[in-house]
C-alpha cells in the first residue's frame, strides 16, 4: 500500500517509489541524484495510481528529451480504432507520451482503453470533453461542470492534464486592446475565452485552482499549465498577452507545489529562431525550473504540410535552451487530421530534434549511438547503421531500393566512395576506382 500521496510528495520525504527507481535507471543516474530533483519540481514523473500499465519517464531539462503525441477522433474523422493503431504505432516508434485531444463522441471507453493498454504517459485536455460529456452547449455548462470532468479524467487514470488556468476576464480586455494578429489559438484557451465571454464569469480553472489541486493530489495527477496565449504566428511571439500569461502561471506552479502536486508549463507556438532562447530562459526564471513543454515551436508560418520540419528546427533549438518536452508537430499540422504516415513524420522530426539537443546539453549516454554509427559507417557495415538509425526501417528501404553495382559502396559514390578508398589506403592496399 502507498505511503505517499504523489511522486512530489514521496520525493520530499526520502521515500524511493518504483516510478522513481525506473526513471532513475533509463538516466543513468542514482536515486540520491533524481529525488531532489523531483521534490524540487524540476523534475515531474507523471504516473497516475490507475494507470497500472505505465512505463514510467521523468521530464525535466537535464534529463533526455521527451516526445509527446497528440491523437484523438474529431466529427470529420471519428474511426477510434485508427487512432488507437496510431497510439500502439507512436509508442513503438518510442513516443514517450499520448495526448488524447478527442473532440466527438463517447470519449470515455476511449480514454479507458488507452490507460489499460499504453505503457505511454497519458494526457488529456478536460474542458474539450466537457461538451462532448454533457453533451451541452458551452455557456450551458457549470464550473463544477467542468472541474467534475477534471475528477473524471482522473479517476479514468490519465497521467497528466492540461488546464488553461491562467488566463482570467483581465485576459479579455488585453486580448481587445493590443490586437493580436492570430488573437488567442490555443483550442482549450479559446474555449475557456468564449465561456467567460458569455457567462460573464472568472475563469472555472483559475477561481478554483485549489479544488482542482486536491484532485490531482489523490490520484497523482500532473498539472499541465496550458498557455492559452501562445502566439499562433511570428507577429504574435513574445508579446505582452503571453509574457503575463507566463507570470501567472509561475504564481500557479508554486501553488501546485505547496500541495505536492507535480507541474510541467505548456510553452509556444509560434517563435522566430532569435527569440526561442530568451523565451526558455524566461520560463525557467519565472517559473522556477518546472518543466517546459513546447509545441514545436515553429519557426516560420508559410510551411504547412512540412510543419513538422519547422518545429523540429524549433524544438532542437528550445530543447538545448531548457524545453524538456516537445509537443511533435506532423505534416498535417493547420491542414488535417494526421494520418499514420503523418504520425510516423512528426514523430521522427521530433526525436531527431530532441535526440540532437540532448547531444548538445551533454546528457548521459545521448552521444552513444552517434559514436556506433561513425564505427559502422568507417567500417562499410550496412547492418550495424541500421542498429543504430533512429529509423532503419527508411534507411534500409532506400538502399535497397536503389542497390549499388558493390555491396561495399552506395549508389551515389560507387567506387569514388572516401571511406572505401581510405580503408584501402590506411590498409595499404590497391585503390581500384575504374
């Protein structure tokens, strides 16, 4: 039987959980290093007590970089049992986290299934299911409506959740005043906007914060701080909207973690390249080292259908900033909902991204694999490199698909091929070219 309420709450008090013993050994670090870093909130382990199929990650910046996936049906495509092939293809892929963002019909048996069978950490985003729950409009519903959906999604054994609590009606008049170009982008933002429009009311996530705290509390639920407010272009990058948005968020983690309650802080967005760094170093600083968890960002708004490159150039740029979770971001981004190929591209955009930021921060272990490839690659072994791609299944098929004349070569160099010749070189041997 548990001891301890959260992960937090274990860290703080010395107490080693299984969760935090598994994170500790896939970092390649002592469980004397991790536990500060968890009771500090630096890092968060989320791990719901119902989600008894998790393969536990920890998410913090000095730890490997972490991948999440957005899945989930909506009206025009509505085939659940896609989106779960989509899931089990995302883990094997190596996808550390499942964001179930359904918009349309009966969520829950969905939701359900995912915690008994995903070894993923599970996310979810409570005010998109209030409609569908109720099956209400949305001026309709209650604040308790909405936080007892928050119960809802915990008892259901979803890791963490993301709630837009900091934006309040103040938000109101500084989106009318500084005219955003894109105004607020942020799906749960624009909800939570649009029912304080219309009720008149405070924001139900922020008025009772407290409340929501104590759920998460009983069942170890992760506070995802959502930004209503990220920019949803360049033009909007940085501005006053977000950066406030930001502060009030910080004045939340702290809050959470007065009640052992884990946090990571939802990030941009949109984001010129010259901006990214300042924006991680903010949020540290504002919030106090929580985790960040970014959306791309991206880098340029004219690339839709390659938004995954573009927030793989973000995302590796955040990451070795301080982002410690990237949101992927598919082909089909601002177009569509993403199909399993489109899955497969952001995922592997995103790792890369990831992959290479760890490299540069110097996580343990990161520049492993990079090093067997240079070995296989010297060595003209075809089989090793496919150990060692982060997608071989690709790279074998291009090669196979356009053979060289030689085993030893490839199809662009052939015998002109420098690591053929050089082995010969150094081997003394023949170089024979024609």
């Amino acid at each position: 039987m548990r001891n301890y309420t959260t992960q937090m709450d274990a860290a703080k008090r010395g107490i080693v959980t299984p969760e935090i013993e598994t994170v500790a050994r896939k970092e390649r670090m002592t469980v004397g290093e991790l536990l500060p870093l968890v009771a500090s909130g630096k890092v968060a382990i989320p791990a719901n007590k119902n989600h008894k199929c998790l393969d536990p990650e920890g998410i913090g910046s000095m730890l490997r970089t972490k991948i999440n996936v957005n899945l989930g049906v909506s009206r025009d495509c509505k085939d659940y049992d896609v989106e779960m092939k989509k899931v089990m293809s995302a883990v094997e892929l190596g996808a550390e986290a499942i964001m179930d963002l359904s918009s349309h019909g009966d969520t829950e048996p969905f939701r359900k299934k995912l915690v008994a069978e995903c070894p993923a950490m599970l996310g979810t985003v409570p005010v998109y299911d209030s409609v569908i729950h109720y099956k209400r409009d949305l001026d309709t519903l209650s604040a308790k409506d909405f936080i007892d959906v928050v119960r809802l999604h915990a008892e259901n054994g979803v890791d963490f959740v993301t709630l837009h609590c900091g934006i309040t009606r103040k938000t109101i008049e500084q989106i009318k005043k500084h005219k955003r170009k894109m105004n607020i982008v942020s799906r749960g933002g624009s909800l939570v906007f649009a029912w304080m429009c219309m009720t008149g009311e405070e924001n139900p996530f922020y008025e009772y914060y407290d409340e929501i705290l104590d759920i998460c509390r009983e069942y170890d639920v992760t506070v995802s701080l959502g930004d209503a407010c990220r920019p949803g272009c360049l033009a909007d990058a940085t501005d006053v909207c977000q950066i406030e948005e930001l502060v009030r968020l910080g004045e939340l983690t702290k809050r959470a973690w007065e009640k052992d309650v884990q946090v990571l802080v939802e990030g941009p967005g949109h984001v010129p390249m010259d901006q990214i760094a300042a924006n991680m170093k903010v949020q540290q600083t504002l919030c106090l080292g929580a985790p960040f968890y970014v959306l791309g960002p991206l880098v340029t708004d004219i690339a839709p259908g390659y938004d995954h490159i573009t927030g793989a150039i973000g995302g590796a740029i955040a990451a070795m900033n301080g982002a410690a979770f990237l949101c992927y971001v598919t082909p089909a981004e601002h177009l569509a909902l993403p199909n399993l190929d489109d899955v497969k591209e952001g995922i592997i955009a995103s790792k890369i991204a990831a992959h290479a930021a760890d490299i540069a921060k110097g996580v343990r272990g990161a520049r492993e694999a990079d090093d067997r490839m240079g070995d296989a690659r010297r060595a003209l072994d075809w089989s090793a490199q496919w150990e060692c791609a982060i997608d071989p299944e690709k790279a074998k098929s291009i090669r196979e698909s356009r053979a060289p004349e030689h085993d030893d070569t490839c199809s662009m160099c052939g015998k002109f091929c420098a690591v053929r010749s050089m082995n010969k070189a150094l081997n003394g041997e023949h170089i024979d070219i024609l």
